[in-house]
C-alpha cells in the first residue's frame, strides 16, 4: 500500500515536470534567442553599417577639438555664474 503511493506520487512529479519542460521547450521554439538573416537583408545590413561608419568618420575629421572645449568651458562659466 505504502509502496503505491510513493510510486503514484513519482508519476505525477514526473508528469508536471514533462509539462513544464515542454511548456520552455515550446516557448523557446517560438522566441529564438538568435535571428537568421537571408543573404539580401544580411548585405543591406552591412551596407547601412558602411554608410554610417562612413558618415561618422567624416564628421570626426570636420570635429574641432579645441572649439569644443572653449565653448564647453564657456558653458561651464556661465552655469556656474548662474548659481
């Protein structure tokens, strides 16, 4: 008598575990961790990535260092005046 219900109470731990592992297992399956890009977005992706590192870098030759600083320590100066 002792001995069935402990094997009664084995199957149905191991019943809600099957459920709960297939509940993760379906719930991985429709939200991959990870996306697969055909080749024609991949390549529109890396040309948006050049153009932009593109851009960046030319405004980073146009950047003025020196300007910068000035007008952020003007900045500075006139907070501090403010106070």
């Amino acid at each position: 008598m002792m001995a069935e219900a402990i094997l009664y109470g084995i199957i149905i731990i191991l019943l809600i575990l099957v459920i709960i592992l297939l509940m993760l297992y379906l719930s991985a399956k429709s939200n991959p961790y990870y996306v697969v890009y055909d080749e024609e977005t991949k390549s529109a992706l890396k040309r948006r990535v050049s153009t932009l590192k593109e851009d960046l870098e030319s405004e980073l030759v146009d950047f003025d260092v020196e300007e910068w600083e000035r007008t952020l320590e003007e900045s500075i100066d006139e907070e501090v005046r403010n106070l």
